[in-house]
C-alpha cells in the first residue's frame, strides 16, 4: 500500500519551541506516531525554510485532515505545557566549561526540562508550566548564584517564525530515516501530498532533532 504524507510547520504547531531539539517537540513527535494508522514522523529543515513536521501514513488507514487536527491540537497542549525563553547570565560564562557547568545547574532547578548556555551568555531555557513558571526560575537561579535575566519575548519569537509566502505551510523524535532518500514534497501550502509524490529532505548528518546550542531560534 502506497504512502501518504502530510508536511506541516512546525512554528505552526509549537509557535513557542525554540526549534527541534526541545522536549515538546520530541514529545510531539512520539505522540503523532503512535496514532494507528501513521507509519512514521520525522523533522525535515529545508535550506532556507523553517523547520517542518512531516507525517508518512498508509493511504487509507487515517485521514490527511484528521492527521492535521490531531497534530495541530497536540502542538496546542504542549505548547500550553512547556514554557520557552531566552535569557542572559551575567557574567557571561567565557568559555565552554564554564557554559557547560552553568547549563548544568539551571537543569537542576526544579521545572526546568532543558537549559544551554553559551560562552556569550545566552541562555535558551524550555520549563514545564505544570511545575514552575519563569518569575520562580529566575528567583531559584538567584539563589544559586546566577543571575538569569530573560529577553524580550518579541524579539526571539520572530526568528522562529516562518517567512509568509507561496513556499510557507501550515506544521516530531525521528525514527529509521533511510528510506525517505530521494523524497520530494508536495505543495507545502496545504501540507498534502498524492500518492505518487517521494520526499528529498536530504537527512544526511542526522539534521532531525538536532539542536545547535550557539544557534539560538525561537
């Protein structure tokens, strides 16, 4: 039985995430693919587009639009969950020990599910909402020495956000990606692709859910 697939943005469906290495989105990814009927789910970052969830289900067995529904309200919950922010620590740590060390201990902070620092001193923060919220992981950071001030949300939103256009669609922990080599997307603005389509997302060197800690994208 041939593939269907839906390709959809992933700004769109976690607007908040800092990009592909956060927690919600890996838990996005689990969640999509164990819904019957979906064969896999992995991340694709397309040269100079942003980054996008692409969903490979067997035709036939689960609906394109409800696929979509089911990913666009599962985005919306972990948006809602995990809380995303960029921040700065004075001093700035200088090298990358001293960033690694600093990462560390704001890991520990209770809420915090990832926190990388780099030599510069920013700081890319992702915490559960259930648990804490940032006023309280600025004050335990105090607490243990670090003084953690976030940036204006508006300015790290923005470079999340993909570029509106005839090439920007609506919007993922990989699994065994060797057989999406020759791939070719259909049109991105519906998210749909026909039977007959096969994805190039180019995965060579694991681009999947790798996040570059001195490459801060909100």
């Amino acid at each position: 039985m041939s593939d269907h697939d839906v390709q959809l943005d992933l700004a769109v469906l976690v607007p908040g995430a800092h990009g592909p290495g956060d927690r919600c989105v890996a838990n996005l990814v689990s969640l999509l693919e164990a819904t019957p009927g979906v064969r896999s789910v992995h991340l694709t970052e397309p040269g100079d587009r942003a980054a996008q969830v692409c969903v490979h289900v067997d035709q036939g067995a689960i609906s394109l639009a409800r696929i979509e529904e089911k990913a666009r309200s599962v985005g919306a919950e972990l948006d809602a969950r995990y809380g995303h922010t960029h921040a700065t620590i004075d001093p700035a740590p200088g090298h990358v020990t001293r960033a690694d060390a600093i990462g560390a201990r704001l890991r520990r902070l209770s809420g915090v599910v990832d926190a990388e620092v780099a030599t510069d001193g920013e700081v890319r923060l992702e915490w559960d909402r259930t648990v804490t919220d940032l006023d309280a992981l600025v004050t335990l950071a105090q607490r243990s020495g670090l003084v953690l001030t976030p940036t204006p949300r508006s300015a790290a939103a923005a470079s999340l956000r993909p570029e509106r256009g005839p090439s920007a669609g609506p919007a993922a922990e990989p699994g065994d990606h060797d057989d999406h080599a020759g791939h070719a997307h259909g049109k991105p603005g519906t998210g749909h692709h026909g039977d007959d389509d096969r994805h190039a997302h180019g995965h060579g060197g694991g681009n999947e859910l790798v996040f570059v800690v001195v490459a801060f994208a909100v």
